[in-house]
C-alpha cells in the first residue's frame, strides 16, 4: 500500500456523501487532523506475523501472508501517524466465506498510534480459507491487508490409494480385501488407484515388473474423479516371486507398491467368479473385466464362482443389486459343503424383464465380501 495516499477532507466529505447515492469510497480514505497542523493521517505497510515483540512492538516472528490451520495466533502490525485528537481506530477481521466480522479491534488514539491487533482462532483452529483485515479511523477505511490460511490452490498432479487386490468393486472400481501378498497359483491382481489432476488428458501408464523385467504395460483413460483401475492377468498361475506396480503419469512415476505371489491360501478365497444371461445347461460363465451386457428378453442372470480351502462348511451370499436406486433385488444363499475346492451356478430368473441399466451381483463368504461383478441390461 501506497503510505502517502490520503485525501484531503473535503474529497473525503464528497466521497462518504457519495455513498448513499450509489457510489463508492476510493480504496483508501482517512481523515486528517483539524487541529494546528495539516499533517494527512498516514499507516505503514500492514504486516502480519504470529509474534510481537512487547517491547518494540514489531514483528518477532517471519512477516508471512499464509499461515496453517493450526496456528495460535495472527498479529497485524502498524503504525498509523498523525491522528486527531481521540481517534477512533478499530480492525475488522473478515473470513470471506462468513458475512459476520470474527473478531473487531478497538482502541482511541492521538498522533502515532502503534498498531498490535491480534486475532486467535474461532473454534479453537483456523478453517482452511482466505481472509482479510480492515484497518479503520473515525470509521473511514485507511487500508486493508489479504491472506490466506492452509495451502495455496496450485496446480498439481499426484496419486492416491494404490490399493492391490484379486477382486474390485463394480463401478467404483475399489479393491476389495486389498493385500501385498497374494497365493500361489492366482491368475489375476488387480491395481486400484485415483489420479488427481487438472490435465483434462493425462497420460496414465501401469506397469507391472518382477526385478529388472517388465512383465506388462497398459496405457490407461482415466483421471479425475474417475478411479482407475488395471489387471495383470495371465493365462497361467503367476510365478511366485517378488513384483512392483508402477503408476506413471505425464512421464513421472508418482506412486508405487510391491507385493509377492509364494505359497498356499490361508482360509478360503475366490478363485474364479464370473456373470452372464441365464440360458441351457448350467455352465460356468465367462469372465470379463468389463461390465457383462445382458438383453432385457434373456430368461434370467446367471452367476458362477469357484473358492478354495473352503472350511467343511460354508454359506455363500448371492445378491442381485439394482445400481441407480440401491436395491437389492433377489437374494440366494448357497450352502457348500466338504470343504476344499467347490464350484457353484446360480441362476436368478425374474417374474418381468429387467429395465434397461447398470446392475450388480454383490458375494459374501460368510460376512465378507468378496467379489462385486457389473453387468447392464440394454
């Protein structure tokens, strides 16, 4: 701010007439001393810090104008010179989100007024946010001062919640039961993550490696709100071995996560789990990574799933999920017994033919879930 910009009291007269026919005061305004001398009422650069020092009344800590939410307390620093005698001086301090002033300094001066205002957080912390402090004499505006509180909004690209797993959730694309070790013998690992960034297109690339070698790549179209997702899948049993998923965009690595395929299942897992339209004989679906698209005249849904190391006993959940409205539209529950290695078939056969839409079929093992699959009516 411009130390020399005051007005003389006839504009400043002019200017807060002005107001109540629909003008507006120059940014700073004061008034100046009647008295003897015409000296113009003048303020110092405001300055604002987390410490004063009592004696000089200057900032004892970094002059700063962004601050973090858990800072005690804010300080504005000035000196204001050439006051009329018994001048009000007040300071109204603004959050921009809120209408109400959080807190509002007083004090009555004359000549040099050093300037210590101190504004503590509301609640107990500061909210993450701009904010400013108006500076007032004699309830004319004779500066202002803007900051902000938390982390100034750049421009960034980064990763979020790499989640490994054998299963995701449909359409949201979560891992279900994520892991970093995996048995031996699966066929499929899923790669769960968020891209955050403000590149409309950015280059998403998943590479999966065992030491030295890559094993595969995939280029992803993904970014936003939109998780992403990818699958290392492979005709034959994974090797046991040590790996590493790498997530590059934009030609970064920015995140990435180990895990291990070596020895046998502890408890049951699903091995295989796949769903299509329920026709002929009762045969295994077909797996797919994208949603399965099932006509609205087929007979029914149908549902297959393989778990190993079962217990003796076991119950397996199958729901049959309406996505857009959340309900749950058949539910079967399936006893397998003997433990071990079982497959299963399950068929849901509607009284009318289903709506055109997103659908899911939702499996819990006892009461855990362990697999969503996506399919769509057309």
């Amino acid at each position: 701010m411009n130390r020399s910009m005051i007005l003389p009291i006839t504009c400043l007269l002019a200017a807060f007439a002005c107001t109540s026919c629909g003008g507006s005061a120059p940014e700073p305004v004061a008034p100046v001393d009647t008295g003897s001398t015409s000296a113009e009422v003048s303020m110092s650069e405001p300055q604002l810090t987390t410490d004063v020092d009592p004696d000089t009344k200057q900032p004892a800590a970094e002059v700063a104008d962004t601050f973090s939410t858990d800072t005690k307390q804010i300080f504005l620093v000035a000196t204001i010179e050439n006051l009329p005698p018994d001048t009000e001086v007040t300071v109204d301090w603004l959050d921009s989100k809120k209408t109400e002033p959080l807190y509002i300094y007083r004090a009555t001066a004359t000549g040099t007024h050093q300037l210590v205002s101190k504004l503590l957080p509301p609640m107990g912390a500061f909210e993450p946010g701009a904010y400013q402090a108006f500076v007032y004499v004699n309830k004319q505006r004779l500066g202002s001062v803007s900051f902000r509180v938390g982390a100034t909004e750049t421009r960034w690209t980064g990763v979020r919640e790499l989640n490994l797993s054998g299963a995701v959730a449909a359409y949201t694309n979560k891992a279900i039961e994520p892991r970093s070790s995996f048995h031996s013998g699966i066929r499929k690992i899923y790669a769960s993550f968020l891209v955050r960034t403000d590149d409309e297109n950015p280059y998403v690339r998943v590479s999966w490696s065992r030491g030295d070698s890559v094993m595969f790549e995939n280029d992803l179209d993904c970014g936003g709100d939109v998780r992403c997702v990818d699958v290392y899948e492979t005709k034959k049993p994974i090797p046991d071995g040590d790996y590493e998923v790498a997530i590059d965009v934009n030609g970064d690595v920015l995140s990435h996560k180990t895990f291990q395929v070596r020895g046998k299942p502890v408890g049951p897992v699903i091995d295989f789990a796949a769903v299509g339209a329920a026709r002929g004989k009762k045969k295994m679906p077909r797996g797919s990574d994208e949603p399965v698209a099932i006509k609205g005249s087929a007979k029914g849904v149908r549902v297959g799933f393989r778990f190993l190391t079962l217990p003796d006993e076991a119950r397996v959940k199958v729901e049959w999920v309406d996505v857009a409205s959340g309900e749950t539209l058949f539910t079967n529950e399936v006893e397998l017994t003997g433990g071990g290695t079982k497959s299963e078939v399950v068929d849901w056969k509607p009284e009318s033919p289903l709506d055109a839409g997103e659908y899911k079929v939702v499996l819990t093992l006892g009461s855990r879930l362990v697999e969503e699959l996506a399919f769509t009516v057309e």
